[in-house]
C-alpha cells in the first residue's frame, strides 16, 4: 500500500508537470505569434518611413521649403509636382495610407492630397482630432527626434454631441532637426490591422511606444472575465507589443489528461507490484556490493600506481634528487629509452568558435594520445607537464614503429585543427633515466621549428631556420615613415610582402614571434613620438593577444590589418587635433555617437557641401565619416562588454546600434571577435 501511494502521487506529479509543460508551450507558441506580427509591424511602419524620407528630401519640397522660408507670395508658390507625388504615395495600398501631409513651421499652408490649403481649416475639419489640435503640430517643430510614431486617435469631423468620429489613424512624422517644414503620414489603423492580423482575427494586441505611451490598440480581448497572460516583444526601435494570452486558450487541452490521469493510475498499481518483487530480491545487493568494492580498490591501485610514474618522471625532468632507498625503481623508467613532446598551440578565439574550454581540449587530446599509445606500446607511459605539452617515453629503441604511430595519431589530431595545432618532436634514444632532463631539453628546441602550417606536424630532427628574421636599416626606416603618414594601406603594402617571403623561406614558428615582437616595438615607439595617451594605447592589448596566438599566414595578415588600422587611427587623431572642422566633427562623433548622425546634418552645420565634408574629412584623417562614427561606437561597447553587466543587445541600442547584426558584423569587423566572444575572454584574462 506506501508502493501504491508512492507511485498514486508520483502520477499527480506527472500530471502537474505535463500540465506545466503544456502551458509553457502555448506561451512559447503564442510568444512566435507575438513576434511574427511585431514584424509584419514593423517592416509596414519601415516601408512608411522609407516613402517619408523620399518624399521629405523631394527636390521639389526642398524647393518649395525655401521659397516659404523666403515668404515669397503664396499664390505664386508652384504646388502642383508636390500634390501629385502626395497622391501618388497616398494611393499605394501596400503603404496603408490615409493621407500624408506637409505643413511649414512659418506659413499656414499645407499640401495633402486634397491639394494646398491651410493648416487650421486641414486640422479642424477634415482631421479634427482632441488629441491632435493644430496647436500640437506647432509645437512639433520643436523637437529633436527626426522620427516621431505619434498615438493613434480617431480623426474626423465633430458629431452633434461634439465627439470626435471618423477614422483610427497613426501619425507618422519626420521633422530632421533645424527643419521648417514636417511630413505627415497618416496610417489607417485599422485597414493595417485586418492586413496584418488576417491569420489570427481574435488576437487582442496593444503597441506602445519608447516613452510607454499607447500606439495602437486591437481592443478584441474576447474573454474579459477570464485569466489573462501578457506575453510582450520588443523590437529593435523600442516599439514594445503586448499580447494578451487567456486561460480558455488551453482549458480544453488540460481536460484531456483526465483519461491520461486515470490510465497513469492503472499504471502505478502495476508498477508499484512489480517494484515490490525487485525490492524482495535485495538479498543479491550486499555480494554485489562486494565485488563492486573489489573492483574499485584495484582500480584505485592502479590509478595510484601510474600517479606514482608521473612523479618519478617529473621528478627526473626537473633534476630533483630523491633520497638513497627512498622507493625502488618504476618500471619502464631505467634502460634505454626514447621521448615524444606533444605541444600544444590553441586557436584564437578571433579565428574561430570555440565550443569547448582549453582545459577540455587539452584533456580530450591527452585522453586520445594515451589510449592510441597504449594500444600499440603497453609498456609506454603518457603524461601531461603542462596544460599545452604531454609526454610520452616510450621504452627501448623503436624509432620506426613510433613514427608509424605518430602517423595515425596525426590523422586523429587534425581532426581538431579548428581549434588546436598539435606538433609532436621525437628524441634520439637515450641509454640511461639518468639522461631524461637531457631528452626533454632536446624534444623541447626540436619543436620550436615548427612551421606556420594548418595541420599537426611531426618533427624528427633539427632544422635551422633559412631565414632569422630582423628589420634592416632601410625597413626600419620606411616602417617608421609609413607609420608617421598615418596611412594604413601604405603601411599593408609595405609589411604584407614581409610575411609572405618569410612563410617562403619556411621560417619557423618562433621567428614570427620574433618578427611580432620587432615590428610591434617600432609602432610603440612612433605612439609614443606623437605623444599618444596610454589610455589610447590599451585597444591594442586584443590584438596583441591575438597576434600571439597566430597559428597561420592568413591569421597574421588578418590580425596585422586590424594592429595598423588601429595604430594608424591614433597617430592620425594626434596629428588632426588642431583642425577646426576636424575638431567639430570628431566632437559631435564623440558626444553624439549613439544618435542617428548624418553626414548632411554636418555639412549643413559648416556651410559646406556633403561630397566636400566628406573628401575633407578622408584627405585629412585617412578615414571617411562612418568609419569614425563605427571606431567611437565599438570603442564605447567594448568598455560596456568589460564594465558592465548590461546585455549584448541592450549595449548595441545604448551605443547606436538599432539593429543587433549591424552591431555584431560591425564590432566582428573591428576587433576580429563578437562581442560575446570578447567579453569571454577579457573576463577569462582579467
């Protein structure tokens, strides 16, 4: 009978849980729905804003915007272009039009596509609205957002009773700052949200703003008294979509686990019968114990025992004396003897995805060695010294079948070499354990010729490199000078040809690293003839990182490219702090960096054309507007990535970003990494 209630109740929990689970699943389908819809929202209101633009920056408005700011005659004022093109828009279905309006801050015209006519007469008749009196659209003049998503209200004529009647609208208005005229659309509420909510007719939908004001309501809530679960989406441009998810959604669902419920009880009682009989054979446990216990102890003795070797043999390695008598010898540690040093070399995080840590790698790797060795050597003995170098001494002098072996094992090896390079050095043999730290000094420089190849390598004797790297005279005067003109391509042309007759003349490994270290201490020094600022120098602490975990040609070039464009960016802001117009643009960068910057904006700030502004800018900084804009926006997401706990999304909107990938492809394009990846492994170093 406890059997019986045991597994009675254990079935109330699996209904519970089931019940559970089905309700999840409903809010996780509903919550698809939401965002589906969201997006149909949101692609109407960007087609709206894309027809806004063009229109706004109509030769023909633009035109017309100065002759009003001159107050020339009205009547002489050509209108006629303008209302067609109105109509024009206004007429397309796909845009959900009611009408677009353009109306000046100075003048009390305004064109439709009724045609001109007069700002009080448009707003007091035709769109007479409470919430919208022609007063608001005056005082709209003064804002700063170039784009407004202005409440829906319900726009018409007044009734006898003196309510507003009419049609649902949604205002959508662009004013670009310093502007004297605004562009007006006006979306039919309800003619988007049959389109749009065709598939769901029931779904009852409220949008609001950034600044939490309501939008757009569907008001369809068809269950009013009954439970209700809000479910929300926030898009890129803050719009927020609340759905409301109620309880008859799924009360049919839950009635059906009743016959569920009264088969999972038939169920138990069996069960509970069955485990009964299982439990009444516990006689068997206690021998079964015993044996089990017998296995460990001699699983544990054997796993003392190679931990006993892996000291003997560090021991050995690093020259320690044991005391006279202390232990006798291990076997497989005295006679002749022959060594393999496996080192290790990890990919960058900047070159690929890693889904594992380098202490899994590392281990992985180590698991494979020693079983593949041991399978063909018994007698051999593989351990790890470091996290990237295993060991293996294999006993005797059996040069070839160990080459064979390593053979295999670079087959398993290269399997992983999207995340690590494996090069494995073999010794000469040697006669005595006494010669061990000699075998392992040996082993250790026979690796560092290692060459800059995608694949594991197997060294068997020492190779001097045909090409030791150092910077002549004359390269080191044209490094510094390419450096000094803080121009980045006059410095890839000129170090590009560098790295590929090094990889010609099969330099090693370590003379890359020499070659990193020399050409790095001459850009320091030019940052530091410019008297660049320490703070400034710290973005280079990534690359240098990844500099030196460069395990090919293409990483280097790659991981070069993104140390001169920084370098050369800072010597080129250096050189430029003195420009007035320089000054002034760098300044808004700085400051406005997370707004909708425009390049016109600027150039109508200076008096200056667009195309000019722009060549200015690159003749005197190397680097064009929104390539300044990106370097001030991926610097500030970078400090957010390792001082703050915000997310990845959050940092993308607050730095400028209004849409997830641009800010992935951006910050991936400037620092090698995504921003996940970098946070990763700043926090892993710090």
């Amino acid at each position: 009978m406890i059997l019986i209630l045991i597994f009675c109740s254990f079935n109330l929990l699996i209904f519970w849980l089931v019940k559970s689970h089905l309700r999840s699943e409903m809010i996780a389908q509903n919550r698809l729905t939401l965002q589906k819809v969201a997006e149909r929202y949101q692609f109407q209101f960007d087609k709206v804003r894309e027809a806004l633009y063009k229109q706004f920056t109509d030769k023909n408005v633009i035109t017309l915007n100065n002759q009003v700011v001159i107050k020339k005659d009205p009547e002489s004022l050509n209108t006629r272009p303008i209302v067609l093109s109105i109509q024009s828009i206004a007429s397309d279905s796909e845009l959900y039009l009611d009408n677009l309006i353009l109306m000046f801050r100075s003048t009390n015209l305004t064109l439709s596509k009724l045609g001109p006519g007069t700002t009080d007469d448009l707003f007091s008749s035709i769109y007479d609205s409470k919430a919208y009196p022609p007063t608001y659209w005056q005082t709209q003049f003064e804002r700063s957002d170039n784009y407004v998503l202005h409440p829906a209200a319900l726009f018409g004529s007044a009734s006898p009773a003196g309510e507003s009647t009419g049609r649902m609208l949604i205002p959508y208005s662009i004013k670009p700052a310093l502007a004297d005229d605004m562009l007006i659309a006006m979306i039919d509420g309800n003619r988007l949200r049959d389109a749009i909510l065709k598939d769901y007719p029931y779904l009852d939908l409220t949008i609001a703003g950034p600044n939490q004001a309501i939008i757009y309501e569907t008001k369809k809530d068809s269950h009013p008294l009954s439970e209700s679960i809000d479910i929300e989406y926030q898009n890129e441009d803050g719009l927020r979509f609340v759905m409301k998810m109620t309880s008859p959604d799924f009360s049919s669902k839950i009635l059906r686990l009743d016959n569920l419920m009264i088969i999972l009880l038939i169920a138990s009682i069996i069960v509970a019968f069955i485990v009964s009989l299982f439990f009444s054979r516990r006689l068997n446990r206690p021998v079964r114990q015993l044996l089990q216990e017998k296995d460990e102890i001699a699983q544990e003795l054997q796993d003392q025992q190679s931990e006993l070797t892996n000291y003997h043999f560090i021991n050995k390695l690093k020259n320690i004396p044991n005391e006279p008598g202390e232990w006798e010898p291990i076997q497989g540690t005295e006679g002749t003897f022959t060594i393999v040093l496996y080192e290790l070399r990890f990919r960058s995080p900047a070159f690929t995805q890693i889904p594992l840590s380098r202490e899994h790698l590392s281990q992985t790797i180590g698991e494979h060695l020693k079983r593949m060795t041991d399978e063909q050597f018994p007698d051999s003995h593989t351990f790890q010294i470091e996290q990237h170098q295993f060991l293996t001494v294999f006993p005797g002098n059996e040069r070839d079948r160990i080459l064979l072996l390593l053979e295999a094992l670079k087959l398993v090896l290269d399997t992983d070499r999207r995340y690590v390079l494996v090069t494995a050095a073999i010794s000469s043999a040697f006669e005595s354990a006494i010669q061990f730290g000699h075998a392992y000094r040996q082993v250790n420089e026979i690796a560092t010729h290692a060459r800059l190849l995608d694949e594991t390598q197997i060294v068997v004797e020492y190779r001097s490199d045909s090409s030791t790297y150092f910077l002549t005279l004359t390269q080191e005067q044209d490094l510094t000078t390419a450096l000094k003109s803080g121009k980045e391509q006059d410095i890839l042309d000129l170090f590009m040809p560098w790295l590929e007759e090094l990889e010609q003349n099969e330099a090693s490994v370590a003379m890359f690293k020499i070659m990193v270290l020399a050409v790095t201490d001459k850009a320091k020094m030019v940052l530091e003839h410019y008297k660049v600022h320490s703070d400034d120098i710290r973005q280079l602490r990534s690359i240098l990182l990844q500099l030196d975990e460069c395990c090919t040609l293409d990483e280097y070039k790659q991981s070069f490219a993104s140390y001169f464009r920084i370098v050369t960016q800072l010597i080129r802001e250096k050189k430029e702090t003195n420009d007035p117009i320089i000054e002034h643009v760098l300044s808004i960068i700085q400051e406005q960096y997370a707004e909708d910057l425009s390049l016109d904006v600027l150039a109508d700030q200076l008096n200056l054309s667009t195309s000019y502004l722009s060549t200015y800018i690159k003749e005197k900084t190397g680097a064009n507007f929104m390539e300044h804009l990106h370097h001030r926006r991926v610097g500030n997401a970078q400090e957010l990535l390792l001082h703050s706990d915000m997310n990845i999304q959050d940092i993308g909107i607050q730095v400028g970003y209004r849409n997830i990938s641009s800010f992935n492809r951006m910050f991936k394009n400037r620092t090698g990494s995504s921003p996940g990846e970098y946070r990763r492994t700043h926090l892993l170093d710090k």
